[in-house]
C-alpha cells in the first residue's frame, strides 16, 4: 500500500453540502464502504477509479478492479474490495476528498467524487408505494393542473384511504381494489403498475450519466411543477444478485409526466437528473437486504437561489413498499433481460411533495438553488444543489471515453 499525500491543499469544506461527517452512516466507517473518484494524477490525462473508503483513508481498487461493475462480479465483493485495498494507493482521506467534490471550489490537481457506480445500466420502478400510485393517478386527470391536484387528492383520499401500503399487486384484495376505483371512474393506467401483476420499471438514465454527491441535479428550465424522489438503489451483477445499495434521487418533472405518461422519458431523463451516492455499501456481515427492508429514508429540501427560507421535511419507509426489492429485481432481470455489465434499480419512493411552497393550492415545485439532502443511518447522505438541467455541467464522459481512459492506464 502507497500513500499519496494531498493533505496540505484546497478547501477546507464544501460550505452548501456540509461537512463530511455528514455524508457517512451512522455507524461511521464500520460498512464496506465503495465510491468512485476522479483522480487528476491516474494515467496521462487523469481518471475514474473505484475506491474503498476507511476510516484510515481512501484507497484505490483500480489495480484489481478498473471498474465498479468488475468489482460487483466479485463472489464475494465485500471481502475482494478489502483485499484490494491493500495493494491500493491512498488517495487520501475522506474528508479531504469530499470537501473537494463541489465543483464552484474544486482544486482540478486533487481528488473529488462521483456517483459510485459505472457501467451498470441505469433502471428506476415507479409507483411501488400506495402514496406514489395516487398522485400519479391526480397527474394523468390533471394533466399538470397543480390546482385541480389539490382538490382532486383530497376527493380520492376520502374515498379511499391511505391504507393502500398493505394491499399486494396482483392479489385478490388488489384486483377488488381496482375495480372499485375504475367504478368510481378513477381507473388509470398507473393502477395497472400500482397494484397489478406487472411493475413500471424504466431506464432512468444513460450508463454512467449519474451525478454524485455535492454536485448540481437538473430539472428542465420549461417545467413549472417538478420535485426530487428520494430512493434506495439496489446494484445488482450480471446474475441478478444484489450485491449493496446506494440513496438516489430520480428528479421528475410532474407537469411533463402528468401531461401524458408517454412523456415518461422527458419527464425522467434529463441533463443531471439522476443522482446516486455518495457510497455503495456493499452486503457484508454488517448489512444485508433485510436491513435494506426496514430503512427509513428522508428528505431535507432547503432555500433557493439566495435562500427563500423555504424547508421540507419528507420520510419514506422501505416497509411500506408494495413490492419486495427481490421481485422487483426478478421483473427487470433473468431470461426475460439480462445485464452484461450489472445493473441499477432505483425502488420507487412514497414521497410526493404536497405543501405549498409560494401560493395556496400551488403545491412544492423546485426552484434553482434548492439544497437536497437524501440521508438514510445505514448509507449517509446524498446531498444536491438544483440548477436548471440546461446550465448544469454537460455529461460528455460515456463509455467511449472510459474505455479509452483505462486503456490510456493499461488497466484493459
């Protein structure tokens, strides 16, 4: 193991992310701990690298492994990423490291963050909790009309509760279910994903587009109505196995989505408008897939541009989902689909903003500026800035330019 000291330069802090302590889980370095960075001194021109992040530093896996997706193929990926760290340079401490993320202070010589994933493909489910299928049932009536949102949700919360959480899609009570809303001339075809056989999942976002933590997330300068959606994000191998998970924000564009759900992909992807990280915490004796079921994620959402003194506090618990992460795992991937270099899948979120922000009945919209922190004990914090995607920072490193970047290493 090397060490390469860039203790005694750049910011001492990322002033609107917060400080590093923050970023971690609540059990401190205890998890296997993955993300990527990007390295200013890797081959000629600089590059990606997965790391393990310790309480006694960042190292470098990749000697062993030039990729996240490499490491995720790993029989066991906790115990690979330690071992390789052994062997890998110390580009630092974390703190260090995070604190030169954002990119209004960012020292280009040193080290800073990205989204900890790479060559996975980029997938999200939607409507896999009861709170998230009727707002998307209000946006296909209103088609945007934040106004008629407001009476609408009310009307149907009277009619039908707020216990959708316990039904099972695809059950009997869930088909009864159905039928009693299309006979109340509520039908949607947002039900169909809600609580039928068959899950909405959807490519959020081009391989290795994601933005990291202490960077700008985009929503488009047309849309009048959008919000983010905190997520946990399951990493899964070219097998299917779920090897660890990530917090995501999959930033939506209500007004575009409610217009029409063929808008889907306008509403979704955009320039920054998937965020993951700031780790992946790989399963290992400290964390498995049934402490992914009992997470509690929340959502912070402060100020905007110059600070209009605008907070929102949202939680969404991961036992209230209506589809286990398992069978969403087994609808996006098997015989049906398979995922060469692995995959990501954002689970859903019951958070859908309703507080007004501004005017009475307008309901919560982003504007440019806002500070989203996504925090879960067990993965730390996700932390964003809202910008307009069209001034974020354009996403031009794709899988050409990685290949070409390892190669530049010999690390193909």
């Amino acid at each position: 193991m090397t060490d390469r000291d860039t203790s005694t330069a750049g910011p001492t802090s990322t002033a609107w992310a917060g400080p590093a302590s923050r970023a971690l889980p609540a059990d401190g370095y205890t998890g296997t701990l993955i993300a990527r960075v990007w390295d200013p001194a890797a081959g000629p021109t600089g590059g990606p690298s997965p790391v393990l992040v310790r309480a006694d530093g960042v190292f470098d896996l990749s000697g062993t492994f030039a990729t996240v997706s490499d490491l995720a193929e790993a029989p066991d990926p906790a115990a690979a990423a330690r071992l390789a760290a052994d062997d890998g340079v110390r580009l630092g401490g974390f703190d260090e490291i995070y604190a030169n993320t954002a990119a209004s202070t960012r020292d280009a010589g040193r080290p800073w963050l990205l989204a900890p994933v790479d060559l996975q493909t980029l997938k999200a489910a939607g409507v896999t909790f009861a709170v998230s299928m009727i707002e998307r049932v209000i946006e296909e009536r209103v088609r945007g009309d934040i106004e008629a949102a407001a009476r609408m949700r009310g009307s149907i919360l009277d009619q039908i509760g707020a216990d959708l959480h316990e039904i099972k899609p695809g059950s009997p009570e869930a088909i009864a279910l159905k039928k009693y809303l299309v006979d109340e001339g509520l039908w949607s075809q947002y039900l169909e994903v809600g609580i039928g056989p068959d899950a909405e999942i959807f490519t959020k976002a081009p391989t290795l587009a994601a933005v990291g933590t202490a960077a700008q997330v985009g929503v488009l300068s047309t849309s009048l109505w959008n919000n983010p959606e905190p997520e946990v994000a399951l990493v899964i191998d070219s097998s299917g196995r779920i090897v660890g998970t990530t917090l995501g924000n999959d930033v939506n564009l209500r007004d575009v989505e409610g217009r029409s759900a063929l808008l889907l992909p306008k509403a979704k992807d955009n320039n920054a408008s998937c965020a993951l990280g700031p780790f992946l915490r790989l399963f290992d004796d400290s964390f498995d897939l049934d402490a992914v079921r009992r997470m509690r994620v929340t959502l912070e959402i402060d100020g905007g541009e110059g600070g209009d003194g605008f907070h929102l506090d949202g939680t969404s618990e991961m036992a209230q989902i209506s589809r286990d992460p398992v069978d969403l795992v087994a609808q996006l991937t098997g015989p049906q689909h398979q995922y060469p270099d692995g995959a990501v899948l954002m689970l859903g979120t019951m958070f859908a903003p309703i507080v007004d922000r501004d005017e009475t009945d307008r309901g919560f919209t982003h504007k440019a500026g806002d500070v989203v922190r996504i925090s879960s004990d067990e993965l730390g914090s996700l932390v964003n800035q809202v910008e307009e995607s069209e001034r974020c920072e354009p996403w031009e490193f794709g899988i050409g330019s990685l290949m070409k970047n390892l190669a530049s290493r010999n690390l193909l």
